[in-house]
C-alpha cells in the first residue's frame, strides 16, 4: 500500500494552530504528517487496488473527520470510505449546526451563479460529480482520430447528417438519445441545420468529451431545456424522463413518465414557479445516493478491502505455472477424472479382451484385424449401452445423492453430461464395428479362395455369399443397419444446434428440429434396444447361447430403468394437482401454483416433471420449483423457448383476464377466489428429483447467481432461507413462552442473491418474493441485487436521469421504479471480481456454496474466480452449476 501526502489550504474560517500528527490504525495504516496553519486541514491518501490508484481526500475540522473527495476506485470502495469520517463532540456538533444554518442563509440571499449552491465538498457529491458522463469507456473511447475517420465514410457532401451522429460518435445502441443530443449542442451554437461539417462536430465532440462536471451537467441541461430559455418545464422534465426510459428499455417508466416529472417538479420546484434551473437539477444529481449503499462492510476490514490484491500472482517460470495449474485442475475436477479414468479403462480392457480372444481364432487368418478390431468394438459398445441408461435413472440418482455419502466422491451433478459422453462413447464403437465390418471383414471374405473359405462354413454355410445383399437380408445385418440409421437420427437431432434450434434452416426442415423432435427421437431407443438384443443373439461367429452375452450386459440396467419408468407412471398417476393460481408475466413466462400432493416432501433447488395431456400425453418437461418446503402450495415459472411451453401457455392464458390495480403479470386467473371457476387443463407431476443447488444446506454463507429465468431454483432457496428466519424467531419466542417447536433450522447464516435480467417485466415474476424479505428480514441475513441490463451503467448520461428518479422516489415511497420492489435495481451487469471479494472479505475463514444457474456463458468466470479466491484467500467458494 502506498500513501501519499499533499497539503491543501482550508476553506475553514476558524484559527490557526500548531502542527499536528494525525494517526489512524484503521485503513490509514500509519500516521500522517500534516502541517496544519489553521484548524481545518485536508489530508490525501493514495491506496493500490486491483492495479488501480484511490485516492481519498480528509477533511479534519477541530475533532470531526469527513471525506472531502475520492478519485478512483469504485462505488463500494467511495461507500466504504465514507466509514473513515468520525463524528464531532456534542460541543463541536452545535457549532458545527451554527455554522451551517449561517451557510444556508448566505447561500439563499447570494447572488452568485447557481453552480455555488451545492456544496460539492461533501462525500456524496465527490461520488456523484463522477456521473453523468456522455462518453463511456463503450462510447466514444476511440479519440477523434476514429471519429473523423468516421466523418470521412459517413458524411455526404462533407456534412454530417442528423441521423448518423450517433454512429459516428459510437453511440450505436441509442439513436434517438444521440439525436437529442444533436440538437442541444446545436441549440446552443445556433445551428438549426439538421448536418454539420467537420469543424462543428470537432466542437461537438469536444463539449462532450469534456471531463469538467459543470460542462457535463450544462450539456445535459441544455437537452432538456427545449426551447434554450435557461428554465425546465414539467412538460420538458417529462419528455427526457420519455427519451431516457425509452433508451433504457424501461417501458413502464415511460407509460408514467407524467407521474415521474410531477414527482422532480413537486421535489426541485420548492416555490411552485413552474420550472426549475440547472442548479436545481444539480441539487438532484448530487444528493442521489449511489448505486453501491446496499453493501454492507465492516470498517475494521476497511483496509484490506482497499488495499489487497485479490488477484493469483502470476508464476514467471513456465514449469512451475504449468505444474500449479495442473494440481488446479486436478483440484477442482478430480471426481470428473477418476470416473472417466475407469470408464476408459473399462473400454479399453473390454476391446483389449475381445481383440485377443479373436486374434487366435481361424476366423482371423481370413478377416485379419478386421474382425478384431469390429470385436473389440462391439464388446465396448455392448458396455456402454448398459451404462448410458444409468445416468438418467433419476429416481436412484436422487436417492444416492441424498441418503447415501457416495456424492462424497461421485459427481451426481454431471450425470447428464456423463450420459452425454458415453453417448459418444457408443457412436464411436458403432462407428468402428460397422466400418470394420463393410469395408474390411465382408470384402476380404467375398474374395477369400475356397482354401481360405473352408474354416468359414461352419458360420457362413457350405455356400460362399457372392455379394453384399447376402449380409444385408440376414437378421444380422438388417437389424444391424436399422440400429444405426435410428442411432444417427437420435444423436443428430440431440445436438444442441438441432435441440435448441440454433440453425437457420428451411421451414420445412425446421419442423423436423426443436425440442419435440428431440425428445420424440430419443425414445426411439426402446425399438434401438429390442434389435440390439436380437443383433446380439444372431451373431454369425458365435454359436453357443453362453457366448451370446449382450443380453448379459443389458438385463440388470434394463430391469433397473424400466422400474423407475413403472414407478414414475404410477406415481404421477396419482399425483394429479388442482390449479391455484395462474399468472402470465411478461418475458413469455407462465407461473402455475398448484395443490401440494398428499405426502409430496422436496428441498429447495430440486425440480419435477410436469405433464400436459391437453398439449401431448406422452411429453414430460422438467421445471424448477419455485416454491419453498414451507409453502402449502407448489409453483413453477415457466418460459416459453419451444413449441411444448408455448402451446402450454396458450392454454392456460385463456383462461385468465387482465390484472387488478394491486396484482402483478399480464394476465391472471385466482381459481380459488372467483365462483365462476374456469375449466382448466389437467396437469400432472413427477418428482422431485435431486439437483446441485439442493446441497445449501450445508453451507453457513450462499452465494446465489441467476441470469433470467435461471433464477427459479434460487428463489426457492431464498423463500426457504426467509422461512428459516421465521422459524428461529419463532423458536426464540417459543422458548420465552416455553413452548417447544419440534423444527431445527439449517445451517445458513447468510445469503447473496444476484439476479441479472435483461427486461424490466422480469422482475414482476418474484416481486412478492422480493417484498416479503424486505419485509421480514430484519437483520439483513439475505442480501438481495437485482440488476436490470437494459439500463446503461452507472455513470453514464443515458440512466443519469433513471438514477436521479429511482432514488428520489425510493426515498419517497420505498419502491423501486425499475422494479417496481422495495429492493433497489443496479444497472448493467455486476463485476463479478468485485462480488467474490465483497463475500470473501465479509467472511474470513468460512466456506461459501456457490449456486450458479443460467446461460453456459457466465459459467467459466464464476468457477475460476470461485477457484481464485479460494486459493488467495482464506474463505473457500464451492462452485456448484444446475444442468437442464
């Protein structure tokens, strides 16, 4: 850590003193000189962060500390600063309140220019005169040197026309923002051209690139104020309030952006003049709260939060940094490793066996290592098609995963991806039999002499086959055939290219792709597996039944799987649930609250099967349950991506209508309220089975991260974690009573939820959720972020306003705008680095579970900054990733 001192003349009015050693033992590790010439004294500290620079400013007045400015660094390091400032004695506090009153009635009889009205001093405003800037690090970070490039190639007749501007300065993604924007800076040089020449844009872009805050603030004024009067209208205030909602994406706000600019106007317009002035809407700018306030941090870990370096240092040597990350990977994937590790040792002693024992038979002095290696192959792939029904065993998995210790060392939570890779596994054997077969045994025993033939007749017949029909009619070879053409189509449209509908291919053959066609295909295997065993028992150089062993290797996997398939019918038979509620929120998302079956017991994070006869009969879909154990109901949300959910949610919204005043979705159906109940379509359930995010029990500290509707398992979670806080207050109040509750609440002591959304409508599908642990969590145990991606990041001018709004009517009412919660919306997307270091410094010596579900995208930096911070820290993060 480096510190840093300069001296600063004070704007105190007191008298002077002698010199002064400061000391703190907090973050300002080490004293700092100062030599002071009057009681008020400014004192600069330099702290290394991340590679970066802080720098945060003191102003010490008599026996009060405040922070007088912060460069650098980011809001959480700007909130956590503010912990430095120390409170003045009670006889300091009066005179501290004379001086300020006699502040206040200077200030409203001078006759300065407003931009002396607010006190930029103050920590808060240091933040925010960070704010508001035009040009971004993704806006107009080129320099003009692109900029005039970009003039050259889009300018016509060396005018710049209106429509490009924002194109030309990199502001892409807001078109209609960047030609406001055109216009005020036009406005103000008197252009009323709707092109510019290259001179005029150079001035342009050198109002915009300004660094100053009183030129950023003038521009932004200077689009509000329409018609260049020098005051802002209610009816202009609601037109930026339109421009920026419309940039942000956030549609709710501009249908109430009318509401909106009575609330600045009843805030700034004090005198009900009817407009406000720049310096009003500097006040608002500066005394907005940043974005950061919700991060709770000790101040006695002040210091390391700013001045650790939560980054692996690099190895110079490159056999070490090999050699340490090779220990890494075997760390964190060793339980991956050793089951594939035996597989493949399974495979290869299987091949090796079969290779050899047909080696030293006649069969090989005609066929050669043709016959071996299709042998070989075939003993592999008999192997595998007993193992591949494991994996999807869901019941057992469940069952293993939670009342056994076998997830100690086996990776339940990849049984997909295992399933996945012994399907490979089989289509590499296929592949290797049947080529040995067609382009090698067959031709060589076509051509073979009749000497050669002659130790052939016992298994081919008296008579040589003359050509390849002769192998293609027998049972051996049309069942053989069959199974691979079935094979291919379900391995083709499993591919997530197919499955997901990624390709853009013709209508007619997009039909035959997508979810449906996945699923329909893959039940194909029951045809697969009955012409395996009949391929398997007419084989033509094994005549003896004990040596027909592919039914051996199938009958105990098959008689496993065809149980569960007979207990997952007759349990969803009888697991037919009533329709509670149905809700359509926007996002194409359909939330069903069902009845809770009789003896139905799940743990949050675990997920069913659900079925729709009214859709398909045979198709079961699997959703997580959004409800927690405590509920008396059972809810899922479900998106529509296919064809099977959108069919689903057609279904159920006719039944709806539109939302009362007080309900949150699009449309709703309460069956339980109304008399006149609908006629609802027939669902059926199976489950539960077990998932990752099931294991939270076992941590003290939850680290929950979902993108979109990746969110379901987790807010079941936080629901359950919430009825756990009940729960123990219940107990500490029963024992006060002496009352016994017979319920032992579970490990967790705090939880992160971070949930990241594109659309402001997303956030309606929890808002209850939302509300009710504002509400019930008093002691701040779950720590709830909402971020809205839609919404430009902090800072910049484009949400500068939505910013200003959200904390004025927060403030006022509570109630997050972009939300429509008690919980207050961040804005773009969270640095991830900063989050596992906010965790990892709030909880020394602890182990976090971390609980990841949504796009593939994000997984790789949440698991290695888990693994990161693991390694340079002394809290340990435990990545856990839900499959679907």
């Amino acid at each position: 850590m480096e510190i840093q001192h300069c001296k600063h003349e004070s704007w105190s009015d007191t008298e002077s003193s002698s010199s002064t050693r400061v000391g703190y033992s907090g973050p300002l590790s080490g004293p700092i000189l100062v030599n002071n010439k009057k009681n008020s004294s400014k004192k600069s500290a330099r702290f290394k962060d991340d590679d970066e620079y802080v720098e945060i400013t003191l102003d010490i007045r008599d026996d009060s500390v405040s922070v007088q400015n912060i460069k650098g660094g980011d809001p959480e390091t700007a909130m956590l600063a503010t912990r430095l400032e120390k409170r003045p004695s009670f006889g300091s506090q009066l005179s501290f309140r004379i001086r300020q009153v006699s502040q206040e009635l200077k200030r409203m009889t001078s006759t300065k220019a407003p931009f002396n009205k607010v006190d930029r001093s103050k920590s808060g405003a240091a933040r925010a005169l960070q704010g508001l800037k035009f040009m971004t690090k993704n806006v107009g970070s080129e320099g003009w040197s692109e900029i005039e490039k970009r003039f050259d190639e889009l300018s016509v007749n060396g005018s710049l026309p209106k429509s490009v501007f924002g194109q030309c300065i990199g502001m892409n993604e807001s078109k209609e923002f960047a030609g406001e924007l055109f216009e005020a800076l036009a406005r103000r040089r008197g252009i009323t051209s709707s092109a510019i020449n290259k001179a005029e844009l150079r001035e342009f872009w050198e109002q915009i690139t300004d660094q100053s805050f009183d030129a950023r603030l003038q521009t932004f004024f200077d689009m509000v104020d329409k018609d260049a009067d020098g005051r802002i209208t209610e009816e202009e205030v609601k037109q930026i309030i339109a421009l920026s909602a419309s940039a942000n994406k956030l549609s709710k706000i501009q249908e109430c952006a009318e509401e909106y600019a009575a609330l600045i106007m009843e805030e700034l317009d004090k005198d009900n003049l009817g407009y406000i002035e720049i310096y009003n809407l500097e006040t608002l700018l500066l005394q907005a709260p940043s974005q950061s306030t919700n991060l709770v941090t000790s101040s006695s870990i002040l210091s390391r939060l700013l001045s650790e370096k939560l980054v692996p240092t690099k190895e110079r040597n490159p056999i070490k940094r090999w050699a340490r990350g090779v220990a890494y990977f075997l760390e964190d994937n060793w339980k991956r490793i050793w089951v594939l590790a035996l597989w493949i040792s399974i495979c290869a002693g299987l091949f090796t066996w079969k290779f050899i024992q047909y080696k030293h038979r006649a069969v090989f002095d005609v066929m050669g290592y043709c016959v071996t290696t299709a042998k070989g192959a075939a003993e592999t792939t008999k192997f595998n098609m007993a193992l591949i029904l494991l994996p999807v065993c869901r019941n057992t998995i469940t069952w293993l995963r939670s009342r056994t210790k076998l997830g100690v060392v086996v990776p339940f939570d990849d049984n997909i991806n295992f399933h996945k890779v012994v399907a490979l596994g089989i289509a590499i054997g296929v592949g290797m039999h049947a080529g040995a077969h067609l382009t090698c045994d067959f031709p060589r025993l076509l051509h073979a002499t009749d000497d050669e033939y002659e130790p052939m007749k016992p298994f081919f017949g008296d008579e040589r086959p003359n050509n390849y029909w002769w192998f293609v009619k027998g049972t051996e070879g049309w069942t053989g055939v069959t199974m691979v053409v079935l094979m291919a189509i379900a391995y083709t449209l499993a591919q997530p290219w197919f499955r997901r509908n990624r390709l853009n291919l013709p209508k007619p053959i997009k039909k035959l792709t997508g979810f449906n066609a996945f699923w329909y295909s893959h039940h194909l295997f029951v045809i697969v597996y009955a012409l395996f065993i009949v391929h398997g028992y007419f084989l033509y150089l094994s005549k003896k039944w004990y040596k027909k062993t592919t039914w051996m290797y199938l009958a105990v996997p098959m008689l496993l799987y065809a149980c569960e398939r007979l207990i997952r019918a007759f349990r969803s038979g009888n697991k037919s649930v009533k329709i509670l509620k149905v809700a359509v929120y926007p996002g194409n998302v359909l939330s069903l609250h069902m009845s809770k079956p009789q003896g139905f017991k799940y743990t949050s994070g675990q997920y069913i099967f659900v079925n729709c006869a009214a859709v398909s009969p045979f198709q079961w879909h699997p959703f997580s349950i959004t409800s927690s154990p405590g509920d008396d109901y059972l809810s899922v949300h479900i998106r529509t991506l296919g064809d099977w959910t959108s069919q689903l949610k057609a279904l159920f919204a006719k039944v709806c209508q539109p939302p009362s005043v007080n309900q949150s979705g699009l449309l709703r159906a309460d069956i339980g309220k109304g008399e006149n109940k609908p006629r609802l379509p027939k669902l059926l359930i199976d489950g539960p089975y077990g998932a990752p995010a099931q294991d939270y029990k076992k941590y003290d500290v939850l680290l929950l991260v979902g993108l979109g509707i990746g969110a379901t398992p987790l807010i079941s979670i936080v629901k359950d974690v919430l009825n756990n806080i009940k729960q123990q207050k219940e107990i500490e109040e029963g024992i006060e009573t002496g009352v016994k509750n017979k319920k032992k609440p579970f490990a967790t002591k705090r939880a992160y939820f971070y949930w990241v959304t594109r659309e402001q409508g997303s956030f309606e599908w929890f808002r209850g959720v939302m509300n009710e642990v504002a509400e019930y969590d008093r002691d701040r145990v779950i720590e709830l972020h909402n971020y809205c991606t839609s919404v430009y990041e902090e800072g910049d001018a484009r949400s500068a306003l939505i910013t200003m709004l959200q904390s004025l009517h927060h403030a006022k009412s509570g109630v997050d705008i972009v939300s429509g919660t008690r919980v207050k919306t961040h804005f773009a997307r969270p640095n991830w680095h900063k989050v596992f270091k906010h965790v990892a410094v709030n909880h020394a010596d602890q182990r976090v579970g971390v609980f990841y579900c949504g796009a593939l995208g994000l997984t790789g930096e949440l698991r290695r900054l888990a693994r990161d911070f693991s390694r340079k820290t002394s809290t340990k993060f435990d990545f856990h990733k839900e499959n679907f």
